[in-house]
C-alpha cells in the first residue's frame, strides 16, 4: 500500500514535529518526509537507522526533537516507543 493511502486514517497535528524513520538503505523516510510536506505538515525531517540500540549522535538529536516518529519498520517503533509517540506505518 502506498505511504500517502496509510496516512488518511492518521490523526497528527500539523503543527507538531515530526521524524519520519525506517530502516536504511530504501530512502523510504525521505520519501514520506516530503510526502507529509506536501500536505501542509510544517516541521518534518528524516532519519535512516541501521540498527538503533545506539543510534548516531545525528539522528539521536532528531529522535530527542521530534513529538511523533513516524516509524515505518515495527522494529524501530518498539525500540523508540518510550521515547515519543509513534504512528507506525508498514511499507
């Protein structure tokens, strides 16, 4: 299913900061980053992870900014759920 169908059925708040994350390699994250700008969300970014036990100092500073993640791989929205609200989307 395409990433902008999963978003329809989502509640999130135009205003709020948002992290578009997946797992490396598949620039999946980027794509739905410009995805939710084209849709008015105003504070979005990205981040890959390859494996998030310790994330990058780069992405951690984005994960520790951000209000919701918008996780697109199950592993990753486990591993940050006590961190930030999740909306999890399969891609």
């Amino acid at each position: 299913m395409a990433l902008e169908n999963q978003l329809k059925p989502t509640k999130i708040p135009k205003d709020a900061t948002i992290l578009a994350v997946c797992m490396g390699g598949l620039n999946r994250s980027p794509k739905l980053a410009d995805i939710l700008r084209t849709k008015s969300y105003q504070n979005v970014d990205y981040a890959a992870a390859t494996g998030l036990a310790i994330p990058m100092p780069s992405t951690q500073r984005k994960i520790d900014a951000a209000e919701v993640i918008v996780a697109l791989d199950l592993d990753i929205a486990r591993i940050l759920k006590e961190q930030c609200t999740i909306v999890l989307i399969k891609g």
